[in-house]
C-alpha cells in the first residue's frame, strides 16, 4: 500500500493516480480536476436559461444566502465560521450560487468579500 500525497490514506498502487507530480487517491484526485470554477461563463448560460424554473438550492446554499442577507458581505473565514463549513464546502457551494447570479465576490481593498449579487453596497 501507499499513501495519497494530499490526504495520507492508504492507497493500492494501481488506484492511484498522478497529478501534477503528486500520487492522488481517487478522492482527492476528483477534489482538484473537478472543482467548480466561479468564473464559468457556460455554466452561468446554463444557470440564465433554467432561470425560468423554480431555483431549488442545497440546505447548504441556502444557509450562506441567509447568512448573507443577514450578515453580508462576509469574508470566506467569517462565513466558514459562523456556518462551520470547510473552504472546500463553501467554494464548491459558492459556485453554484455565482452561476445562479445570487451571490458574488468583490474585492475591498486587498480582501475578498462575498456578497449577494444584487447588494448595492458593494
């Protein structure tokens, strides 16, 4: 057996696979090629054209825009905070909102702040 170079799990040879340099179990393999990207034009064209249908969001997604309404705009470390999520679970989550044009980042000075897309404020 050998371990995954980003998760240490203990990982049979022939499911490992190369990434960059780096031996990647299957999981942590997905984790880095298959992360929704924030600025993806296709997928905000997709998310525009299902507009006219109901928006079902996770339970997940939808405590970050009622924590932003309420709190808004946020930092990534006071979002993951106060909704105890990992950044890996708010930028996957986030992403599908950006697609949705519910919610968006902006930068204030040097720091990245999350907000809801319509939120004048910013």
């Amino acid at each position: 057996m050998r371990k995954c170079e980003k998760c240490g799990d203990a990982v049979s040879p022939e499911d490992l696979r190369e990434l960059a340099g780096k031996q990647l179990c299957d999981d942590c393999y997905l984790d880095v090629v298959a992360t929704p990207k924030t600025c993806d034009p296709w997928a905000v064209y997709g998310a525009k054209n299902t507009a006219s249908q109901e928006v079902i969001l996770t339970s997940e997604q939808q405590r970050i825009i009622d924590h932003l309404k309420e709190k808004g705009p946020l930092t990534l470390e006071q979002i993951c905070a106060h909704l105890d999520l990992t950044e890996g679970q708010f930028k996957n989550s986030f992403a599908t909102l950006r697609h949705m044009e519910l919610a968006r980042g902006f930068k204030r000075g040097e720091q990245v702040m999350y907000t809801l897309f319509d939120d004048p404020s910013s």
